[in-house]
C-alpha cells in the first residue's frame, strides 16, 4: 500500500526546549490515535507515554516474533499475551517483520508437481469435478489454476469418447424406458427436429428443452440414437 506523507515545516531556528514545548503544544492540539483524540501517532508526550501504554520486555517481544513464525495469527498472539492486535503488529514491524496477508485456515500450499499433473489430468479427459475429489481441493480453485495456466477449457462440442457417451446415456435414459405412461414417443420430424437444434442451429440444451416442451432425460435419450 503507497502512503502519501507530507512534510511541513512550522517554525525554524528555534531552542531545544522551544521546539520540544512547540511539539507538546502541536500534539495536545491535533491529538493522537493512542488517546483516541486525534490522528497522530505520536506515543510519548512531555516525555512521557499515555496511560494505556505498556512497554514490553525483550522476552515478550521475542516470544511475539516466535508465535508469528510458527504460524499463529495476530489476534491469537495479542489474546495469549495479554495484548492488542495493533500492539503486536506494530512490535513486528518494529523489528523489521512485515506482517502476512490472513489467509483462511483450510487453505494449503498447492506445489508446482500437482498443478502440472491437474493440467496433465484435464488434457486427458478427466473433468473438473473429479480432479476436485482427487487433489482435495474446490472447484473454483481447480478452474483458477486451469484458467491462470492458459489452458482451453472444453465446451458442448467436446468430442467424447464412445465409452464415456454410452455412461451418459445409461444415467440419462428414462427410468421404466417406453412403456412409462408419462414417456411419449417423439416423432421422426421430431427427432430430426431435435437433432437439427442441436447440431445445426447450436441451440443450448435448455432451449431445446424448452421449445420442444421435453425433459432433459427424454433429450439425452433421442440424442443419443
């Protein structure tokens, strides 16, 4: 984050005790975060801290730089010593340690072997959802890793293999085949008709659904003869 900072001179050519009284004075004024009067963050004043304000020990300070490294958030650290959240951000900083970003606690590391083999996987056939299951992980965060390593994606125009078709349709068919009272034929122009929107018009599977009034079971059964 870029912060603007603009310098100001007030008063030049003046004694140590003028400037160090001009300081107190400018402070008390403006106010400081500490007191929750203003903005500035100046700590001591007049030479001395605000009442709230508590100085740590070099043991305390080391203990805060361990617990951030093995891993423990902010907050977790300030609530197992006693102190502010800001209080350990600004001890780190101090000491030349710039906090991380929160992450989430289910989030891993995802090393540059698995990403190859996710996009070894796709290119082969299997699908998002079972390189999901098979990596553990969401899959949002499968189709950002896809999506960031520039692969192309497949679309309703995939060619399928004749294996993986014949599983299609054993899942789609209707449940009791023809003889189902609500399953109705679909005529020879019908059919053709379905084909026609599919194939040669491009029509998505919710609109043929939706202009020949059929089901989606119905649809993967006469599509596929």
């Amino acid at each position: 984050m870029f912060i603007y900072k603009h310098i100001m001179k007030i008063k030049m050519w003046l004694k140590e005790s003028e400037a160090y009284k001009l300081e107190t004075e400018l402070i008390t004024l403006i106010g400081r975060r500490c007191d929750k009067t203003g903005p500035l963050t100046n700590i001591v004043i007049d030479g001395k801290p605000p009442k709230n304000y508590k100085e740590l020990s070099d043991k305390t300070i080391k203990e805060i730089i361990e617990l951030y490294y093995q891993g423990r958030y902010l907050k977790h650290i300030g609530d197992e010593l006693g102190l502010n959240e800001n209080k350990v951000k600004r001890t780190l900083i101090e000491n030349g340690i710039i906090p991380r970003r929160k992450t989430p606690i289910n989030k891993r590391y995802i090393s540059d072997k698995e990403i190859e083999l996710m996009i070894f996987d796709y290119n082969n056939g299997l699908s998002i959802r079972k390189i999901k299951d098979k990596y553990s992980l969401s899959f949002e965060t499968v189709r950002n890793i896809l999506r960031k390593n520039e692969v192309v994606f497949r679309g309703y125009d995939y060619k399928k293999s004749e294996e993986h078709i014949k599983k299609i349709f054993k899942n789609r068919i209707v449940k009791y085949g023809d003889e189902h009272p609500s399953f109705k034929l679909l005529t020879k122009e019908e059919i053709l008709r379905l084909k026609d929107l599919r194939f040669n018009q491009k029509k998505s599977i919710k609109e043929i659904l939706s202009l020949m009034m059929i089901s989606q079971a119905k649809y993967y059964y006469y599509i596929n003869i």
